[in-house]
C-alpha cells in the first residue's frame, strides 16, 4: 500500500490530487480517506484538505502527516495547523470536530518550500493510520502555531485581497465590505449566508430583484497599481436573460468614474463598458456564439486579467472564454466594437451583486474572492 500512495504522490503537479484511504494489505479498514488538493507556484502552495471519518462517529478530530521535504506551514484556516520539525498536526475548528460515519470537513493551509513538494502519504486521524496499518505514535518538542482568526481562504496564492467571508458575524458583510449601489437600489439585498458555502460554512447571497434600479451591491477598495487579477466563485439559480444584467462591476478611474462591467446578454456572459455601453464579445450572433452561458447550480469560477495597457482576459471554470478576450488588435464580432475608442483601464475597487436593465431577477451567492498582481488560480 506504502509503495502505491508513493507512486500516487509522484504524479501530483500544481494542481494536484490525491485522495488517501483504502483497504490496506493487511485487510483492516481504515479509519480516515483523505482528499488533499494542491495549488503551487515556484516558492510556496495552498493545498485545501478534504478529511472523511470512515470509522465511529467522532466529537474532534486531529489529523497528521510528516512533510518529506522541506514544507514550512505559514497559516492555515478553517482548523488549527500547528507544525513541529517535518510533522504537521491539524486540530477541528470548534464549528467542524463533530463527525459522524462518512462526514467530512474541510480546511486549508499556505505553505513555502523549496526544491520538491511531495503530497504526504502517512496521514493519522486521532492516531491511527489512515493506511490501516494500525496506531502512530509522534515525538514533539517545538511548536509553531497558526489559528482561524485573519486567515486566507483556499487557493488564494499572493492575492492582497482575499476572504472567504469565514469571519463575518453580521447579517450582512462588513469590515472591508460595503453594501449598496451607486445609482439606485430598490428590492434586491445582500446577506451573509451560513447554509451555502463553496468552502468553509459561509457564502454572500445577493437576491436580485429584475427591472431597472433594483441595482444592489458589495463591495471593496482596491490597493496597489499595474495588472488586476481576479477571482471569484458565483453559483447561481436563474440562467442569464436575454436582456442586460451585471453580477460584477469595476470602476475605472481612468475612464471618468465609469464601471466595467461583467454579466450577461443575449443568455450569455458578456464584458460592458459603462461610459460607451460597448459589449465584449460584440452582440452579433457570431460574437455571442463565442461566449458561454453562466451554468446555473454549481460554483463557478470566473477568473478575469484587466491589464493598463488595455487587454483583457476572460475565463470561466478554468477555461479561457474566447469572446471575452481584449487582445489589442480589433477582431471582428469580438472586440472590434471594444477598441474603437483608446482604452487604458485603472480599476479602484470591486463590486459584486446584482443589476438588471430590463426583464431578468437572479439569486446568487459568492465564495472565496481573490483579487492580487499575479494570476489567482480556481
């Protein structure tokens, strides 16, 4: 069994998979699987930890490995992650240690390393081997600590922005978030959610309400200059209208005050610029046939690179959105209508809710939101 979750772990890139558990050699069932999911760049990786209780119900769980390299856990959320020499320990959050027969929970953690970054493959669930090769026994002697308060959430990478709304406690987003909307609001709300969550036990749900000036929104200042990358995750229950709806919007101080906008048209996601209403992809069958409907039901992620130059990129579940693509040289039913005026975007903040302009209401919930100067994977 050892030799095969070896061979398992060496087939693991950045963004690796691997699930441990099984029938062991020696017939015992095991404890615990494992689900332990990497997103790695040269000098550090998050990995998001999937544990599942495959023996008696349990009241808190601890879950440990040894790293083979050398891996230096730099904070962790949605559990305590303490790391002593090459062995981590991860104890349940108070709101996760209750796990009956096959329930899972779910944490995170960021790490540096240098040279290999091999998956573990000797993970205890409260002592015992998730391998079924019966009882661990560690040694420890210095402990280095990191808890759930002011914690990144999954796959953030070096994002500046990044929250996975874990620490709200309100009804509705605060802190760095402000609800509201520009022009005008009227039926639609936004509020924390604590029974939908993409990772973690909250989410945002905004409830859009269809017609003019039911806009609502949440949103936060952007730091820092040069190329924006974004990231976030949307599920919604309404596929997108025909008519003009917003779920995100920028504004661009370089284009006096004006939002860009991401949402749909014609049932599919399109880029709009408020100050010309130009539409990425253009609005032609064609340039409509090269986008994709947001599909309803299931996490999305919608990943977007605004660049001050004045290119943009587009992609949706980890797969670049051909029509959603600002190239710098005008491609008909694309961007053709995008570049007919300069265009040097500078965006100062990040809005996401709800806007209609004609027929079409939507509830939507958002998860795991990084915005940073380097590419934020999904």
């Amino acid at each position: 069994m050892r030799n095969l979750l070896a061979a398992l772990a060496a087939v693991v890139s950045t963004a690796g998979l691997v699930v441990i558990g099984g029938n062991s050699t020696a017939g015992a069932a095991p404890v615990c699987a494992v689900d332990y999911k990497l997103n790695q760049w040269a000098t550090g990786f998050t990995a998001n930890v999937t544990v599942t209780n495959q023996s008696a119900p349990v009241t808190s769980w601890q879950l440990s490995w040894t790293f083979a390299g050398n891996q230096v856990v730099s904070s962790g959320w949605s559990a305590d992650v303490k790391q002593s020499g090459n062995r981590v320990t991860v104890s349940n959050a108070p709101w996760n240690g209750a796990l009956g027969t096959g329930a899972s929970a779910q944490f995170g953690f960021q790490a540096t390393y240098s040279g290999t970054n091999a998956v573990p493959t000797d993970f205890s669930f409260n002592g015992v081997s998730c391998s079924g090769d019966g009882p661990t026994t560690t040694t420890t002697t210095t402990t280095t600590t990191t808890t759930t308060t002011d914690v990144p959430p999954v796959d953030c990478g070096t994002a500046t922005l990044c929250d996975d709304f874990e620490q709200q406690t309100g009804g509705q987003p605060s802190g760095k978030w402000t609800v509201g909307a520009a022009n005008c609001t009227g039926q639609g709300t936004v509020s924390v959610d604590s029974s939908v969550a993409r990772s973690g036990s909250k989410s945002v749900r905004v409830n859009g309400a269809a017609g003019y000036c039911n806009h609502i929104f949440f949103g936060t200042p952007l730091t820092g200059t040069g190329t924006v990358h974004g990231r976030f995750f949307v599920r919604h229950t309404t596929a997108l209208p025909m008519a003009h709806v917003t779920f995100a919007a920028l504004k661009d101080s370089a284009d006096n005050g004006k939002d860009l906008r991401i949402g749909g048209q014609n049932a599919a996601l399109q880029w709009n610029r408020e100050s010309d209403d130009a539409t990425l992809p253009e609005q032609s069958p064609q340039g409509v046939a090269l986008s994709k409907p947001l599909p309803v039901n299931q996490w999305n992620c919608v990943q977007f690179t605004i660049d001050p130059s004045g290119k943009l990129s587009t992609s949706l579940n980890g797969e670049a959105v051909a029509g959603l693509q600002v190239d710098g040289v005008p491609t008909r039913d694309i961007d053709q209508q995008w570049l007919n005026k300069a265009w040097r975007p500078a965006v100062t903040d990040l809005r996401l809710g709800w806007e209609s302009y004609g027929d079409g209401g939507d509830t939507l919930w958002y998860d795991d939101v990084a915005v940073g100067s380097s590419p934020i994977g999904c």
